[in-house]
C-alpha cells in the first residue's frame, strides 16, 4: 500500500502563490517511478475534481483548464516527490488539495491539505 502525505497548504491573498508536495512511501512491489501521479481537490459542498497529472517519468502533464497556465506539476522520483506550485491563486482555487498515485488501474490517495484563498 503506497502511502501519500500531502504538505505545503495554507492561507494565501488572491494572486498568491503556494507550493504543494507529497511524499510517498511504503512501496513493495513497484517503485514511484512505475507510478502515474495525480493532483485532486475538493472545495466545500462539491466532489472531488481532477487538477493536474504528471505521467511516470515526468516527460508529460495534464491540467484541467481551470488552473492551465497559473499550477504547474512536477515530480522527483529520486525523492519520491511530486510537488504543485500554484500562482496567481484565486477564491475558486479554495479547497482540500489530495494527492493520487495510480498504477495498473489501482489508486491511493493522501489525507489532503487545505488550501484556503481569501482577502
């Protein structure tokens, strides 16, 4: 069982910026590299929503076209990182950021942490 920890949230003006990371541990079978990592959050009273992705050996990325060209998603598997910076924050981006690793169709997912955007 791959375990995610998700560090780096907090409270931040509209325009900030903020750095997200996760730390992965406690693979067996399979490195971080044999993972694809994901990037989810969840504002209040509404599911949870797809952010970025960053394919296993980082050559590729996806964003959702709420936060294309404002987060940018890389990852250090070397270190077992994956990591968001998030710039030119709005109130919209408020919300409980989880970090996802997936192989072969399995998912496991972090705590989450919270994000919060105001004035």
């Amino acid at each position: 069982q791959v375990h995610l920890v998700e560090s780096g949230g907090g409270a931040v003006q509209p325009g900030g910026s903020l750095g997200l990371s996760c730390a992965a541990s406690g693979f067996t079978d399979f490195t971080f590299s044999s993972y694809a990592m994901n990037w989810y959050r969840q504002a209040p009273g509404r599911g949870r929503e797809f952010v970025a992705a960053i394919t296993r050996a980082g050559d590729s990325t996806l964003y959702a076209d709420s936060v294309k060209g404002r987060f940018t998603i890389s990852r250090d598997n070397a270190k077992n990182m994956m990591y968001l910076q998030m710039n030119s924050l709005k109130f919209e981006d408020t919300g409980v950021y989880y970090c996802n690793a997936v192989h072969d169709g399995r998912g496991s997912w972090g705590q989450g942490t919270q994000v919060t955007v105001s004035s």
